[in-house]
C-alpha cells in the first residue's frame, strides 16, 4: 500500500515540486491524494492542479473559530484517507487538534540546522538574515515531526550547508533550498518504506524496513 500523503503549502512550492519530481522517477513510492493551501494565486496551488491532485483552498480566516477550522481539516484529512500530512512551505500556524490527531503524522521543513535559528517569527529571509548576523558558518535542512510547538518536534534529517563569506541572505536562501530539494523526498521516502523508529526525541532512519 502506497501512503497516502497531504501537501500543505503557502508559497511557490518549489519543495512540493521537488517531491513531485521524486514521485515521478520512482525514488519516492507515495500518494499525493490531497492539497490543502491557503493562497489560491501561490505556485504551490498551480502544481496541485497541473498533477490532478484535489486541491483545497482553506484559509483560518475564513473560520469563526480555530476548533472550525481544526474541524474541516480534520475532515478532509480523514474523508481522503490521508497518512501523512507534509508541510512544505506552509505559513499558517496547524491548530492543536490536528497536530494531536496526527502526531508522529505531520511532517515539516526548516531552513536552518534547529534548534539554532527557528521558532516563532523564524521564516523566509528572516532565517537566513538572522543566520548570517549571527555570524554562522553552517546552516542548512532540518526535517522534523511537528508537535505542539514551533520547530520543535523530533528531528528526523539534517543536511549542512556552509555560510560563505560572500553571502546575502538570497545567495544563502538558494543554497538552503536546493538542499531541501535534495532532503524532504529522502525522510518521507523512510517513511513511506517503515525505515522510521520515534524514541522520545530521537528519531532513527533504517536502511531497512522495521518490522517488530
Ligand atoms: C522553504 O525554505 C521551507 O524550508 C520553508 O518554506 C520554504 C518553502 O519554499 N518551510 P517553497 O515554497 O517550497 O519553494
């Protein structure tokens, strides 16, 4: 059985390309049975259409409540069957009750090697701006499980990514993302394949499928 996979995503969606991508040449066996974003003009929203995924236009803003929108999430989450639920670009904050029905089920991007340079406010250039005043010589890819808190959960892979001399934080962001390019598509290939076993924090990735 394939797993069946969610994309949640705010912007271009250069990451859900790059799954895309993988999904097409075999290197990742899952499903894409469902988009959710909530920008309808975004390029992630346009690669849903052009690969026939269902694709959903849900905004918080459009709900009188967070337990509303929690509800219609959920909802569509369940009525697609889906298994996993992969953030990729997404800016809106999940409520709880998703990310409690989904646990070990939600996974997201960083650019940046966390818990350096993450959390609240920590998205787009501001990551980069604020890596490169620090003064950091490495930065790069988390990809984590999502929990109750901002770029918090168990990490799943990192990938470095050196801070050069020269670097603005687009010449930084650009580097980052062909590495996130190079990363997501191998945790949820684990994944999908059962490589993945969760101990408290600490997350390990099989060559092999778990089975016990
Ligand atoms: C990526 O840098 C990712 O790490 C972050 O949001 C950005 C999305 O980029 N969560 P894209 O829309 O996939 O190009």
């Amino acid at each position: 059985m394939t797993l069946r996979c969610a994309v949640l995503a705010s912007g271009q969606g250069s990451n859900f390309g790059a799954l895309l991508e993988r999904q097409a040449c075999g290197d990742l066996k899952v499903e894409f049975v469902l988009f959710i974003g909530n920008n309808r003009e975004a390029g992630a929203f346009a690669r849903a259409q052009a690969h026939a995924i269902p694709a959903l236009h849900l905004a918080p803003s459009g709900f009188p409540t967070e337990e509303a929108y929690a509800a219609r999430l959920l909802d569509e989450l369940d009525g697609h069957g889906v298994e996993l639920v992969i953030l990729a670009g997404y800016m809106k904050k999940l409520p709880l009750a998703v990310v409690r029905v989904f646990r070990h089920r939600i996974v997201n991007i960083h650019p940046a090697l966390l818990p350096a340079f993450g959390g609240k406010g920590m998205y787009g250039s501001h990551v980069h701006e604020a890596v490169i005043a620090y003064g950091a010589k490495l930065s790069g890819v988390t990809v984590h499980f999502v929990d109750e808190e901002y770029d918090h959960g168990p990490i799943i892979l990192q990938r470095a990514v050196e801070v050069l001399d020269g670097d603005d934080a687009n010449s930084l962001a650009a580097r980052v993302l062909s590495a996130e390019h190079a990363s997501y598509w191998q945790a949820i290939a684990a994944i999908a394949e059962g490589r993945i076993v969760i101990e408290g924090r600490r997350v390990k990735m099989k060559s092999d499928k778990v089975t016990e």
